[in-house]
C-alpha cells in the first residue's frame, strides 16, 4: 500500500512505529458531492449534477470499502448510468493496477496502467495514500469523491430522477438508528479487523481483537430479535456490515488473526449473511477470487510466502433462517 508525495509515488507501508503499534487510517481527501441538480452536498460539499454516463466508478472486487458502492451501485440500478472499472486483486511495489493478464478490467476511460494515475491526474501534486473506491468524472477530467461512505449516500439519491429507483436505503425515520450502528460497527468490526491485523504490538493487537469480538457479540445480540441491523428494512447499515462478514471467514480470522471465533460459529450472524449474500444482485458483486488473492499476495509484511489457502469451504448459498423474523425488505421514498 503506498502513497503519493507531491504527485511522487512511494511504495511505503503504514508506519505503526509513530502510533505505538497502532494502524491509522487515513480520511479520504476528495469530498466533492453528487447530487440530483447540482445543489451542494449535505454538510455544503461543491455539488455537482447527476448525469447519465458522465460519472465512472474505480473499485476493487478485493476492498470492502469499494464494496460497498458496488452493492449500492447494483440495487439502486445504476449499472447503465455509472460505468465501472475494477483493478488487479494484487496490489504490489507499484499500487493497484490495471493489468487485465491479473485480473483487472483495464481502464476503458483514461486507459492508465496504475490507479495512482487518476490520481496525478486529478492534482499533480497529490499528497495522500492512493485508495478504492473512487468516483470519476469524465467531464471535468477528476476524481469526485474516494470516500466509500459519501458515495454510498450519493448513490442512494442523486440518480433517482433519471432511473425511478425509489428504493431507500437511508430513510429518515431510521438515520438515527442507522448513524449509531454505523458507527459501532465501522469503529470496531469494518475498521476493527485492520486495526487487529495491522497492529504490530502484541498488547495493541490484543486491545482490538478483543474489542472486534465484543462488537460481533453485539451484532449477534441484536441480530437474535431483529430482521435487520435498523430493524425490519435492509438498510445501508447493513450494506456496510456485509462487506466485512463475507470477508471474515475466509481471511480476516486467518490473515489478520481474528481467530476467537469464525462468523459462522454465530447462528444469527451467519444466517444473515447467507441472506444478504442471497438478496438479488447482490451475489454478483462478491469475488472470492479477488478477494483471497489480494490480503494473502499482497500484504507481504503479513504473509511473507504469498501462499494463498485454498480453503475454508464457504456455501453462503445454503438456506438461512430470517424469515422467522418480520421484515419488509427495502422501503421505498415517497
């Protein structure tokens, strides 16, 4: 993983040493918003207006944060609106890649070799750690927005005029739900897992396992009398949630020694993710291929060999059991 230094690349990892051990992640630096007309974002973000085939998404089908935008990208219908590009699940000395004889897409927009590149491009005099996903304007020739969370919003209103997507996956009688598990769950189970993996203290290290096994416990918790994480509509809350838990089994109770207990050692936890993972459109965005190959090749400071697993044998098409809980699926607006 490394980073952009006045528009130069430096192929350099986290440095836990200024941090006790500690990983930092790093806020995305790009906030612009897309909206519906243009109007600024939210919190006042320079706006910018929906547009059929103007935006483009670059994402990893290894990344959780990329993840998310994917999901919401597929359910909200924006497939033919807002075309996408997806790197090489081996992240080297040189970042991600377009390299199509890895298993990347290539770049049909600008046509560059490494992700970086959008990156100078957008300023080139970047400084800041050079991440997925981020969102591409063919207009004015920049990168948007690379914040997953922004553009899980984004996605959820901005182009509902041009597709009559009224699906709502933030309503407003629920966000305040939503915000709190949100961030529960971010702090200690998406980040949680990072923090856990990429910890090189033992007592720091200890700290965050500990702390991701008790979030866990209280999503199980939670789970035991709730359909969904903000109650009997699948929200975004959810979204974010499953792009870590389909991850889980298969490489952060291994790769990142998050190893008390698998996801599917929790009967509530497991059966809502087979749910999830089953819900149209949704299994189509999960690539274990990419997935596995990028954590086991890429962090080399973690995995010296590259040798990635064959196993574990994961079936999260088997049957689950939420339907004994009421739920409504996804509300609609208006």
């Amino acid at each position: 993983m490394g980073l952009l230094i006045d528009g130069k690349w430096h192929d350099q990892w986290y440095d836990t040493s200024q941090h006790g051990g500690e990983f930092v992640r790093e806020s995305a630096k790009l906030r612009d918003w897309v909206t519906e007309d243009g109007r600024p974002g939210p919190k006042g973000q320079p706006g910018l207006p929906a547009e059929a085939d103007r935006f483009h998404l670059y994402v990893s089908l290894a990344c959780p944060w990329a993840h998310r935008t994917l999901i919401m990208r597929r359910l909200k219908g924006l497939d033919a609106l807002v075309g996408a590009s997806h790197v090489s699940p081996l992240m080297l000395d040189q970042g991600w890649s377009y390299h199509e004889d890895e298993g990347a897409s290539g770049d049909p927009v600008n046509g560059v070799e490494f992700h970086r590149e959008l990156y100078t491009l957008t300023d080139p005099r970047y400084t800041g750690r050079v991440t997925v996903p981020a969102l591409w304007d063919k207009r004015e020739g920049r990168i948007v927005n690379n914040e997953s969370a922004d553009l899980v919003r984004m996605f959820n209103d901005a182009f509902d005029g041009l597709t009559g997507n009224r699906l709502d996956f933030y309503p407003q009688e629920l966000r305040e739900t939503i915000d709190a598990v949100n961030e529960d769950v971010y702090e200690h189970i998406n980040n949680g897992v990072y923090k856990s993996g990429f910890a090189t203290e033992q007592a720091v290290y200890e700290t965050h396992v500990v702390a991701l096994f008790e979030a866990l416990d209280r999503v199980e918790a939670r789970l035991a009398g709730s359909r969904y994480l903000a109650g009997e509509w699948l929200t975004e809350a959810d979204i974010r949630l499953f792009t870590t838990l389909v991850r889980f089994d298969a490489v952060y109770h291994g790769h990142f020694k998050c190893n008390l207990r698998r996801i599917e050692d929790y009967p509530n936890l497991s059966n809502y993710l087979r749910e999830l993972y089953q819900w149209p459109g949704v299994a189509e965005t999960v690539s274990m291929d990419h997935i596995k190959r990028h954590y086991y090749y890429s962090h080399d400071t973690i995995n010296p060999t590259r040798i990635v697993p064959k196993g574990p044998l994961l079936d999260f098409d088997r049957p689950h059991d939420r339907e004994r809980l009421a739920g409504k699926g996804i509300r609609e607006k208006g």
